[in-house]
C-alpha cells in the first residue's frame, strides 16, 4: 500500500489553489492529483479518482462546499473530508460536522497545521481548528449532543442571519472595543474580527457605528 496521500483541491479561486498545491507538494508523502472550482465539479471528480483526501472551501459558485461534503458522505465515498474556509463560525463548523467533514481548517493556519491535519484525517482522526474548544468537538462526536440540535442553536432570531461569533462582535463593538481588544477577548486573530465586522455591516446594511447601533437597538439584537 502506498504511503503517498492522494488529494484534490476545491476552491473557486485559483490563486488559493496555486497556493496551497504548493505549500502540500513541498511534502514529499502528499500528491495534489486535480483541482476543481465548485461542490458538483468536486464529487464528478472524487468519484472519477477515489483520491485520499478532499480539502473544500466553503463558499463557492453552484454548490458550496458543506452540501458537496454531505452528497459524499451519504454516497458513502472512502475519501476523508477537510473543509478550509476563512470562517472560524460556530453555525459552520457545526454544520461541517454535521455533514461529516473529518476536519475543519481556516486560511490563515500555518503550514505545520495544516499538514499535522491532513496527516491526523488520513490516520483515521479529526482535526478542527479555529474558535471551537476541543471539549466542544469532543462532546459533538461522542453524541453528548447532537449535531443538528446544536447546529439550530447557533441560528438566532434575527433577519439578517447573523451567527454567533457575529453576534458576539456586535456586542462588543458597540461596547466600544477596538478590533483588537476584540480579537484578545475572543482568542481570535484580528484579521478574523475584521471579516467579522464586514459581515456584520454587509448582512445589516449599514456603513457605520452609528447606523449599527440604531438597527441592533431596533431589532434587539444587543
């Protein structure tokens, strides 16, 4: 039996792809045998190749990669599953889980990371990383709560959709905290706060602090 890991890359952008082709084949144990650019593309191919691993982004065009995860799981594929994203939310984590991703990876990990979790899901592990404690994944997996009721959870009772962690930075937003108080407060990178914020503005349509406010007040969100 081979000891080379067999992967494909699934990202829409191909900057991303480039980048992370080059980072695994520096391994000498790891083999990036196609890349494809949406969820349908990366279950034609997974299905053609049979490879080791599959590492997806989560957003991307026609089918995302949490749905593309779920597909190959129900088909009952032997290709072991990472989801990389630049979201370290609770809801899509849970959500990955749920689908049964083997590992859960943001963008900016570094290189040691993210090849100690290839190496753990090939070995027949799971590796998360970002803002979920291991007390949580280790409850989640051995079934001390499940994954759908804590996935439900994380959705709040507001119409704009915002998770969690995104509900978390508001708070503190509006408490006056800096990015990067944030950041330390949440055991969070500031880069992460940042999209945090943008979300934050995007799904409540507004384009300051003072606006933003106004509608958490108004649809008591704080």
């Amino acid at each position: 039996m081979s000891s080379t890991i067999s992967i494909v890359l699934a990202d829409d952008h191909s900057l991303v792809r480039d980048g992370i082709r080059s980072l695994l084949e520096e391994e000498k144990d790891l083999v990036v045998v196609a890349e494809v650019a949406n969820g349908e593309e990366a279950i034609a191919i997974v299905e053609e190749k049979k490879p080791d691993l599959l590492i997806i982004d989560i957003r991307m065009p026609i089918m995302n990669g949490i749905d593309a995860v779920d597909v190959l799981n129900k088909k009952g594929t032997t290709t072991k599953t990472i989801i990389l994203s630049m979201h370290d939310s609770e809801e899509y984590i849970l959500k990955s889980v749920n689908a049964g991703a083997n590992g859960y990876l943001l963008k900016d990990t570094g290189k040691v990371e993210f090849i100690k979790a290839i190496h753990t899901v090939q070995q027949g592990g799971k590796y998360f990383s970002g803002d979920i404690s291991n007390v949580l994944v280790n409850n989640l997996l051995h079934g001390n709560k499940s994954i759908s009721e804590a996935s439900k959870t994380t959705k709040t009772n507001n119409p704009f959709d915002l998770t969690s962690k995104e509900l978390q930075v508001l708070e503190l937003v509006l408490a006056g905290l800096t990015n990067k108080q944030i950041s330390e407060k949440l055991e969070n990178s500031k880069r992460t706060v940042e999209t945090h914020r943008f979300n934050l503005m995007r799904k409540m349509e507004v384009k300051n602090l003072i606006d933003l406010s106004k509608k958490a007040q108004q649809y008591n969100l704080v």
